[in-house]
C-alpha cells in the first residue's frame, strides 16, 4: 500500500499546449483516489519560494481549453544549487507534500531526478514541450497543437508567397530538435526543410529551388528549423540570396507564436491520460519514472534512462518522403 497523502503538481521550463489537460487529470484523478493535491507556481521556483496552493476539483475548471500553463512556469537557476533544493524541500515537508508530478522537458527531469534521489521523495515526471525531443515517448504535450499552428501559419504564407513570386524562409522553434519543422514542412508542402539533425549544404538547398523554379514553381517555401547550423532562416537565406538572386525572398520568424493557443484534441486527451497514469504510477510504487506514449499505448521509462538514452532520431520514411513529395 502506498504511504503517500499528499501530491503536488508543477510545470517548469517552456510552457506548452495541453498542461493544463494535464494538472487537471492529476488533481482529479488525485482527489478520486482519496489522496489531497496541490498546486505549485512557477516551477521550481514556486517551491524555492513557498508559491504553493491546495488545489481541489473546482479549482482546475474550465481549464482544458487554455493554452499555457494555469500553474506558471520558470527556468529556475537557484535550483541547481544545494541551498535552493533544501529549501524547496523544507517547504514541501512542511505542507505535507510527500509526492511529486513534473510537468516538462529534459530540464525539468534532470531537476526531478537529482532532486528525488537526494530527498527520497517520489516523482514521476510527464513530457510537456512542443519539441517532442523526449526518449520514451512518441509524443510529447503541445507538439501537435504547436504543429498544427505552424502549419496554419506557412497556409497563409502560402498565399502571399504564391501571389508575389516569392521566395520565404519561415523560422520554426526547434533549437536541437527539427520534429516541428520536419512535420510542419511535409504537411504544408514545403519545397525544403533544414533541420539541426541534419547537415544540407546551401548547394543543395540552391539545387532543389532550382529544380523547382524549372518544373514552374513561382513561390517557394524552406522551413527552418531554430537550431539549423547555417544561422537560422536568415542565415540561410543571406547564403541562398549571394548564389541565387532572381527570387525575390523574405524571412519570417514564427517564434513565440508556436507555444500558444487552445491545445489540439491530441494534446487534451494525451495530456488528461498522461496526467492519470502520473498519479496511478505514483500510488503503485513508482518513482523516477516519466509517464510516455508509445504505440497508443501508455508506458514508464526511467528517468535516467530517458535523459541517457537521449539521441533522438527523426523517422527515415519522414525525411525520405519530405524531399520526394516536395
Ligand atoms: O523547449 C521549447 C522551446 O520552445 C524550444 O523550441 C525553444 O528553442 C525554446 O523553448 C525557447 O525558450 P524560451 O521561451 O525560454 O526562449
């Protein structure tokens, strides 16, 4: 039986469509279950910080359609020192708290792991972050509502680029990871994509714009990935400009835009299971463990394995398929 009273929940580092599903899940499947939940502001911070609050089915109303996070997030520094987990821990005991749910990214895992191990207290940890770069799950929370947003945005592109001849560079958040704009590029039928896990030399991309422009392309649309090696979407296109001057291009920066919004079907129904099996995990005895999909199917994966095993790799039939269909 488990001797655990009291969960709380948090989200920290980059917020993402599809927590808020997510802390509901786990503050009602908590309260079903008979154990008490609680709410913690702004991450790691809020714990430094004593920012916490008792949370109860009403308070996580009308929540499911907020992008976001209703609980706040922080990338918090003070937390990698020793003082700053004693602290966070001292208030944790003092408010009974003897679980913990962590909503976020490889940041938030580290946090969690080091943290867990040090003050036996037991956490599992849920993927939240639209770069879907996380070992352990084919999915991460807000990835597809992200994917989605930026598709709708690259639409619309689509018709400036088209209606002007034009050739668009369009910026997508990815710093290591290109899942965003690997998607994103094959579902809007961009004629390149760049990405930071893969190395396309500029003669290439002039390659493929040229084959374009002679099948009678008049627009042309290369997604970029944040973490391409060339610089970006304006490195790459200050490059493809010196070699190939007839277009007439632009660049545009999607940025913030991508993190939020009301979360996909996808996202609310992952993040609602993700958030029950959380609880259900930490009530059957689980610990260090982060809650993943895989193959429409629920799964647990240690934390240290999820944050070694880390080398995430983009499907060959996705990036195959992203040059033949382009
Ligand atoms: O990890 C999610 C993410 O949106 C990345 O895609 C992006 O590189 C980063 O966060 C941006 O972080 P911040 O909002 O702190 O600038």
């Amino acid at each position: 039986m488990s001797k655990i009273k009291k969960i709380a929940v948090f989200t920290s580092g980059g917020d993402a469509p599809g927590m808020n599903a997510c802390i509901r899940a786990v503050v009602r499947t908590g309260i079903y279950l008979g154990y008490e939940v609680a709410g913690i502001k702004q991450g790691y911070q809020g714990m430094i910080d004593d920012n916490i609050e008792n949370m109860s089915r009403h308070s996580v109303s009308n929540i499911m359609q907020l992008g976001g996070t209703v609980l706040k997030t922080a990338r918090c520094l003070a937390f990698k020192n020793p003082d700053g987990m004693q602290k966070a821990y001292e208030n944790l005991k003092k408010r009974g708290i003897d679980a913990l749910v962590a909503i976020g990214g490889d940041g938030t895992f580290t946090g969690a792991e080091r943290f867990s191990s040090t003050y036996d207290i037991p956490v599992i940890c849920v993927p939240g972050t639209i770069d879907n770069d996380l070992y352990g799950s084919d999915f991460t929370l807000g990835f597809d509502t992200a994917t989605n947003t930026v598709i709708e945005a690259i639409d619309k592109i689509r018709d400036t680029a088209e209606s002007h001849d034009r050739l668009f560079f369009i910026e997508v958040m990815g710093r290591d990871a290109g899942c965003i704009a690997l998607r994103a590029g094959i579902a809007s039928g961009a004629e390149a994509i760049m990405l930071p896990e893969k190395d396309t030399a500029i003669s290439e991309l002039i390659d493929l714009l040229e084959h374009g422009a002679a099948n009678k392309k008049s627009s042309s649309i290369v997604i970029v990935a944040e973490g391409d090696k060339n610089g970006g979407a304006f490195g790459v296109a200050k490059l493809v400009k010196e070699k190939f001057d007839f277009y007439d291009t632009k660049v545009t920066i999607l940025g913030h835009l991508q993190r939020g919004g009301s979360p996909s079907s996808f996202d609310r129904i992952l993040g609602s299971r993700m958030g029950y099996a959380a609880v259900k995990a930490l009530i059957n005895g689980d610990n260090r463990k982060m809650v993943g999909l895989r193959g429409n199917e629920i799964v647990l994966t240690d934390l240290k394995e999820a944050l070694t095993d880390h080398e995430f790799k983009l499907e060959d039939d996705l990036m195959e398929m992203s040059i033949i269909l382009a």
